[in-house]
C-alpha cells in the first residue's frame, strides 16, 4: 500500500468527533490484520502496536495503559484514524460476549515495561475463545515500507543476520545472497558486537531473539541508544510468537517483527519493503 493512502496520523484532519471510551473495544477488520501479516506496510509504528494490541481484544483503558508513550488523545485520534481506514471496528455483540477485560495489562515490577502478564491473559484468552497464544502462537509479518527508495551503504545491500540456529541462518543467508546480498552472520555476543563494529555499516540486520548469552531486544535497544547504529533498520526474526513481544520490538524501534517459521518470499518482501527497494 502507498504511503499517501495514510495521511498523518496526528493531523487535525483526522479529529474527527467520534466518542472513544475508555471501556469501548475494537477488532481488526480483514485489512486490519493483511497489515500485520501482509509482509509490508506504511503504517506507523504507534498504530501498528495498536493493531497488535486490539488482536486481543483489549479496551481503550488497556491500550492506554499498554503503550503510555502514547499521550492518551493521541491514542484515541488514532483510533480514529484506524477506523476511518477501516482496519479496525467496533466488535458485534457475540464477538464481547463473555470476555473479560480486566487487568488484562500488568506492569512489571523491575521497571521494565510489561505490557501483558503472559500466563494469566493467556489463560483469560484461551477460556474466552481469543487467539490462544501458548499453543499456537501469534503469527504476524510486519515490515514498515521505507519512505523512500534506498541505496546501499556500499556498491552492494550487506545484511547482518544475527542467528544462532545453523539451520535458520543458513536458509536466511542462501535466501538473501539469490537476492544479491552481501551476508555478515553473528550467532553470540562477541560475534554481534564485532559485526557491528566492521566497516561499513549493515545495511539490515536480520535479529533473532533467543540467542545464547545474549537477549536480541538487548540488542535493540542498545543499537537505538548508538549514534550511528540507531538509523540501521532492524528486522526481529524469531520464535518469540507473543503479541508483547511483537509490541516490545515495534516499540524499541524495529523497523519489522516477522514470527518464525516463516515463509521465504515473506522474509524476502519484508527486507526489500524496509529498505525501500523496489515500488514504495
């Protein structure tokens, strides 16, 4: 989808006078969820983690408690915005009925951002007939289209694929080597750090989560905070199948979050989506 079919997301135009409440709910509509399994997307982070976030089935209250980077009116025009797109509505009856709102989010008590208490909502979702994440997971494919068409840093695309499963990193590295890539691989801490450190810098990093003595939103999180890695786009490539999880790594900065197993031309339209290659 072109990005001129999403106006800005904050602009007056878009406050329009429609009542949001903080106990109304939405769900995705067909285009709603395309967004967040279509593999490219011009959408911006904030309604993306709303769109992930509204899967589940949570209220107003609770997405404004989720996501309190999020300034309360800016949430609710967005919303807007959502509905007026028609990615997201207003559930049916049948579709409420018997759920369970509360306390759907809990805070962590580290400090840290928690935006839900796994075992306990999965447990609310599984005996409501939501989405039941521990048995089967949460598939999603996001990848945010770059605004405009994009260059290599040198004559060639170089990707760092940060995998410690040979099998996956492997099939990552053939698959983006066809597609004319340069491939760097780090499977460990040391590894990562020394990836990053060479010259030039990545054009992508493809980032999996559960390595071995390093957490991948770690590494995240310390590439946003580095001057000159913080503008490197980050696609999540992982097994970590849970909507606080994809919301952890949209907030944190990644440009892309695809569920694992994972189809190879997904994968493929995802880095092409984020970097800008091709029709943006």
């Amino acid at each position: 989808m072109a990005n001129e079919d999403f106006v800005s997301v904050f602009s007056s135009e878009n406050r329009a006078n429609i009542a949001v409440y903080p106990l109304d709910v939405f769900v995705l509509t067909d285009k709603g969820t395309a967004q967040i399994q279509g593999a490219a997307t011009a959408l911006p982070r904030e309604g993306l983690e709303l769109l992930v976030l509204m899967d589940g089935k949570a209220t107003v209250a609770d997405l404004e408690q989720a996501l309190p980077h999020i300034p309360s009116e800016d949430l609710r025009n967005l919303l807007r915005v959502l509905m007026a797109q028609g990615l997201v509505r207003q559930p049916t009856i049948a579709e409420t009925d018997g759920l369970d709102f509360s306390a759907f989010f809990a805070a962590a008590g580290d400090g840290e951002e928690t935006l839900i208490s796994t075992k306990a909502s999965a447990s609310r979702e599984a005996e409501a007939g939501a989405p039941q994440l521990e048995r089967t997971g949460y598939y999603v494919s996001i990848a945010r289209r770059a605004v405009k068409a994009g260059n290599p840093r040198s004559g060639k695309w170089t990707a760092l694929v940060i995998e410690d499963d040979p099998d996956v990193a492997t099939l990552v590295r053939r698959l983006l080597e066809e597609a004319g890539f340069e491939i760097r691989a780090a499977a460990n801490r040391d590894e990562v750090v020394a990836a990053l450190r060479q010259p030039p810098l990545p054009d992508i990093v493809i980032l999996d989560v559960m390595l071995p003595d390093v957490n991948g939103f770690d590494v995240l999180k310390r590439m946003k905070a580095h001057p000159a890695l913080k503008a490197v786009p980050v696609i999540m490539l992982t097994s970590e199948a849970k909507r606080e999880s994809v919301v952890r790594g949209l907030g944190g900065g990644a440009d892309g979050y695809i569920t694992k197993p994972f189809e190879r031309e997904v994968l493929l339209e995802g880095v092409k989506a984020v970097l800008g290659i091709g029709p943006t």
